[in-house]
C-alpha cells in the first residue's frame, strides 16, 4: 500500500515537474530572441499556466484530494468560483509579504505580483487541487502533526521547498556582482522554482525513507 501511493505521487510528481520544462520552452519555440532573463515575465506566467493546467489534469486523473459531497453543476461552479478567489487573495497575500520582506513597494509593482502568482501556483493552486477551497483543512495540515495522508506530508514539503528557495533567491540581489539575474525579482523567481522542484524530488524520497515512522490517523 505504501509503495504503490508513494510511486504514484512519484509518478505524479514527474509529471508535475516536467511542466516547468514545458513552460521554459513553448515560449522559445514560439517567440524570437527569448530568454529567461530578457522575457522574464513571459517565462514567469508561461511557467505557472503549464504547472497549473498539469497540477489540476493529474489530481483530477488520479482522483487525489477532497472528494466533493455534491455534484450538482451550481455546487462545481461555486466551488470553482471560491478556488478562484482563493487564489486570488494568496496572490496579494504573497504580494504584501514580499513587499514587506523589501521588495520595492511602487516601482516593479507587476514583477512583484508575477512573483506572487508563481509562489501562488507552486503553494495556493496545490492546496486547492488536494484540499479545496478550505481554509481549515489548509490550516490542519500545516499545523503539528496535521498531515492525514502521503499527499498531505508532499503538500508541506513542496510548500516550504518554494518559499524557502525565493526567500534564499533575494540573498544575491544586492550584491555587486553585475549580472543580468540579479534583477528584481528573477533570482527569487529562478529560486522558487528551483525549490519547487527540489520539493517533488525530497518529498516521495523522504516519506518514503520515513515510511516506517509515519502513521496517519484521521480527525
């Protein structure tokens, strides 16, 4: 049971991760001249529309998360409308914290916010996918002890992975040393990203290591 739930979150994971590659090179197959560096905005949303349109193809195909307790179409269409402005309200969420952490708070207002929408995608979007738009179930699962599954424990993982990797991506930013990714915010754009990858990779590894030691009860 363990190792079948663990390949598949593997399985998903690759999928998952191989998205951001498909992001990274439709826009260079399509534009002329692209870059990550010189069309970073355009690598940015490009990025998180293929993790997110992947993110909610395999979890709806695996029929991982919270299992709707109606399916009358006005309950779909007003769970897809919260999703909607959850997402929404973590984007400015994610906005104001940057902000906060010393990100400019007039200039480079829609680098900030792109920055947002990728931390959203890479966190927010998922806890939607498994979760739904419950703030509860969100809380419970980062909280002690809060996990209830394999996919709950990838949640967190995945979760620190990125902010951590965009909050180590704004070390290099003041730094004399000239190079082109040290604009705001690519380092912490390239560096969420990253982590968000390294977090699909420790997460199946991880459980799986600590198979052994986890136990899941429900509450």
């Amino acid at each position: 049971m363990w190792d079948q739930e663990i390949k598949g979150m593997a399985s998903a994971h690759m999928f998952i991760a191989s998205a951001v590659f498909v992001g990274t090179l439709l826009p260079a197959i399509v534009a002329e001249k692209f870059s990550v560096y010189g069309s970073h905005l355009v690598w940015v949303y490009s990025v998180a529309g293929s993790v997110a349109a992947v993110n909610v193809a395999v979890f709806w195909l695996l029929g991982v998360g919270l299992v709707a307790k109606k399916n009358t179409l006005s309950y779909k269409v007003s769970r897809m409308v919260r999703s909607g402005l959850h997402f929404t309200l973590s984007c400015f969420f994610y906005h104001i914290i940057v902000v906060l952490y010393g990100a400019p708070l007039l200039e480079s207002v829609l680098e900030t916010f792109s920055l947002a929408v990728l931390l959203s995608t890479f966190t927010t979007l998922r806890c939607l996918c498994l979760l739904g738009p419950n703030v509860q179930a969100w809380i419970r699962v980062f909280s002690r002890d809060g996990a209830m599954s394999v996919w709950d424990t990838s949640l967190q993982i995945t979760t620190a992975c990125s902010v951590i990797g965009a909050w180590l991506g704004a070390f290099p930013i003041p730094l004399d040393w000239d190079r082109p990714w040290q604009v705001w915010p690519i380092s912490c754009t390239l560096g969420a990203t990253f982590g968000f990858l390294s977090g699909l990779v420790i997460a199946p590894v991880w459980i799986h290591w600590h198979r052994k030691q986890l136990t899941y009860k429900s509450k």
